[in-house]
C-alpha cells in the first residue's frame, strides 16, 4: 500500500498517473458526444493544443484539436501547448478521484482551492494556467471536457442520484409590470404553483432565471403546504429589460435587488411570504431579513449566503472576445456536486449559456463584495423574521463554513449544511434538497410563532 507521499509522488508526472484513460483517450474523445458537439464548429480556424501538467514535472499531456474537428493526444513538454492547466501532483490526485470533494470537483476550484476562494484569477502559486490566457478562455469548456473524460476513463462513469421525471407540470406563468429602484419599470415574469398555506418566494441565482425551480414548484409535498412564487428579475430569463437598461450596462445593487423583491410582494398582496434564494439571491436574504419591515416578509432560507463575499473579478464574462455563452456555464459548472443528475446540470448550464450580455456579470456586482451585512446583522429580528441557513457541500463559492460562521452572529439564527449538494441546490438534486427546505419552513413556522 502507497504511502502518502509515495501516493503524491505517483502523481507528479501526470501523464504517468493516468496512463491507462490516457492510452484510450484519443478514442474516448472522438466517439464523446459532448466534446464533438463543442469541436465541430468552423469557428476553430486554426490548431489549438491544451496542455496539462503537474507542477514540477514538464511531462505533459497534450490535447490537440484540428479545424476540421479531428483530436490528437500525445505526450510531450508543456512548450508544445498553446495553454497549459497546472496544479500541484495532491490537486491531481484529489480531483481523479472517483469521488472528489470540493473544491477538486473542477479546476477552476482547485484554484480557488489555491488561493483561498479568490476564484475569479488564473495564475497562482502551484495551480494555474500558463501560456496564452486568452485562448485558454475561449477554450476553457473544453479544458473541463477533457478533465471528465480522463476522470471517468480512469474511475468510471460518476455515480448520480436517481431522478423520476414529471410527467406533468404544475407551474402557471403570467407578467406584471413592476417599478424597480435603479432598473426602472419592467415588464416582469413569474411562475406560481401550489396551495398550500405557507407563501414562499424563490429567487433565481446570478445571471440566470427561475426555471431553477421547476422541480421544487412541482413536486407534490411543497405543493400541499406551500403557495410558491418564482419571478425572473428585470432583463434576466422571460423577463424584459427595465426601462433603464442599457445593453451592457447592468449592474444589481441592493437597493436594486431589495427593492425589486418588495414590489413583487406588494404587487401580488403577499402576506408575510418566506424569501429563498441561492447564491446573489442567498445575500439578499440576509438583506431582506434586515431590512423585515420595509420588504413584509415572514423569514428567510439563504441557500449559500453569508455576510460579505469578495473575490478578485476578472472580465471573460463580459468580454468582447471571448464567448459568454460557453465561458459563463463553464465557470460555474464545477460549484455542483458530481453526483447532481447529469439533465440537472446540463440544465443550469444551458440557463447559464442563455442570458444576454453583461447580465451575469453585473449579478456578480452584488455578489462579490457589493453587498456588505458584516455590521448589520444584529438588526435581524428572529422572532418577526426568523432566518435559516443552508449551504451545500459541495460549494466552493460560499462554503458551508461561511455562511455557519454568518449564522453564528445572528442570535437564534439556525444552519445547516447539506450533504450532496453544491451551489444550486434547488435544480441539482431536488429529491436532496427538498426535505431541508420542508425542515427550514417548518422551524420557521414555529419560531416565528
């Protein structure tokens, strides 16, 4: 049996350690659906070679890929590479694992990993991309294809949770028209479904829509206890944009976003409603938990949400050369668990890869270091707005730690972390999800009581 630095020492020529995937690879990358479906474009007008290496080894791994959307693997020093993905021979390790744990469920995570979750920058000491940086970020969803591939060709296909499709959708969609603060007035989407007692509205993540929900909104539990709304927030999803808005121009603010999450309140005549939401929509919860009175609700469930977020922003996501349909989706990917349902993931990445420019970006305006609860959030009043935190596993972006020690400053404030979850709980697993969220409204119920 391997020690642990025999173990690490196995892995510090990467294409040493994972010969027998590698062997096969080229076939394996010829007859994958999802990596052709990516290569066959005649937008790919010349040759491009990824690279991937350990650090301390020029020992590479080369993946090349043809304008006429042929693949070569081959073996060589990392100079024959237009990019190169780098991390160190224990990152390798982790993330073939069969089951690897956040953040080594993606390399962008393992970056994250490395620069203690300032996710958004490239290069870093022992985890990184060396060589053109811009090719790299027009190729990177290709880059996470590969890493699959050698993954699965060395564990196997990745375990995921069953999943039973509906048959039959429950959901009614209509507009209103609402008055935002910095947005203007907007033409805007919701869904509605259940009727049960408790009002509950779902807020949809950074860049995306509520279609995140769908199977929540469904499933037969949450439709006998709760009323549930899910809206699209001005110039996101089905929603149009506000009579402010510039093309390029959006960015969310609280006052934005609080003020938004008030008028679809008062416009509908909810009483007290429960507020959830994921990542963005997680913080401001914590917002609209402080801010009670003013937005009328009855508790808040931040999913992933914690006091104050900063990371180093970077600009693919809003770049007039790189392509944000793929960048976008990609960068996120990763936050999921690998056990998520592969229709579930592929569905947050297509919401991800249909927003319009700069809307994603503007999102992470909020998100990363825009909203700031750090000295308000003994304002929250448990007993007229109990609050619960939960936050998955899996989750790399905001850790399960962030928004534990989050909870810890507000008095009678609950959390939990979510076993097999990761940054979209709602969509990845909902049969995972659902019953934390059934445990959330209940404690509220009773605590509010």
């Amino acid at each position: 049996m391997l020690s642990s630095n025999d173990s690490t020492h196995a892995w510090q020529s990467l294409p040493e350690a994972v010969s027998s995937p590698l062997e096969r690879l080229n076939h394996m990358l010829n007859q994958d659906a999802q990596w052709q479906a990516f290569i066959n474009t005649e937008g790919i007008q010349k040759s491009v070679t990824i690279g991937v290496r350990s650090t301390g080894s020029d020992n590479t791994i080369l993946v090349s890929v043809e304008p006429d959307s042929r693949t070569f693997v081959s073996t060589g020093p990392s100079s024959k590479a237009d990019f190169c993905l780098v991390a160190q021979p224990e990152h390798w390790e982790n993330f073939f694992s069969s089951t690897p744990k956040a953040p080594y469920t993606s390399f962008v995570g393992i970056q994250a990993c490395v620069m203690k979750f300032d996710g958004m920058n490239i290069v870093q000491d022992g985890a990184g991309v060396q060589g053109d940086h811009e090719e790299y970020s027009q190729f990177a969803h290709l880059t996470t294809r590969l890493l699959e591939v050698i993954r699965e060709g060395l564990c196997g296909p990745a375990f995921q949770d069953e999943q039973i499709e509906s048959e039959e959708d429950y959901l009614t969609g209509k507009y209103i028209f609402m008055q935002t603060p910095v947005w203007g007035k907007s033409k805007v989407f919701y869904e509605t479904s259940g009727n049960g007692p408790q009002e509950i509205v779902f807020l949809h993540t950074a860049g995306s829509d509520s279609r995140q929900y769908h199977a929540v909104m469904n499933d037969v539990t949450m439709r006998s206890k709760c009323t549930m709304y899910a809206f699209d927030l001005p110039a996101h999803g089905r929603s149009f944009p506000g009579t402010n808005h510039i093309p390029g121009n959006h960015t969310n603010t609280e006052e934005a976003y609080v003020g938004a999450i008030r008028e679809f309140i008062r416009i509908l005549r909810l009483n007290k409603p429960i507020v959830c939401g994921a990542s963005m929509a997680g913080q401001v919860c914590i917002a609209v938990a402080i801010r009670a009175e003013e937005v009328g609700v009855g508790g808040t469930i931040p999913l992933q949400g914690c006091d104050y977020l900063t990371m180093k922003r970077q600009f693919n996501d809003k770049s007039p050369i790189v392509n944000q349909s793929l960048f976008n989706p990609d960068w996120i990917y990763g936050m999921m668990a690998p056990n998520a349902p592969l229709v579930n993931k592929q569905l947050i990445w297509h919401l991800y890869s249909a927003q319009a420019y700069g809307i994603f970006h503007g999102d992470l305006d909020f998100y990363f270091g825009g909203f700031d609860a750090r000295d308000r959030l003994a304002r929250i009043d448990v007993n007229k707005c109990p609050i619960y935190f939960l936050t998955g596993e899996f989750d790399w972006s905001t850790t399960p730690e962030m928004s534990q020690a989050t909870s810890t400053k507000i008095k009678g404030a609950k959390f939990k972390a979510m076993s097999g979850l990761g940054h979209f709980p709602a969509t990845e697993s909902p049969s995972r999800f659902i019953p934390y969220l059934l445990d959330a409204i209940e404690w509220i119920q009773k605590t509010r009581a």
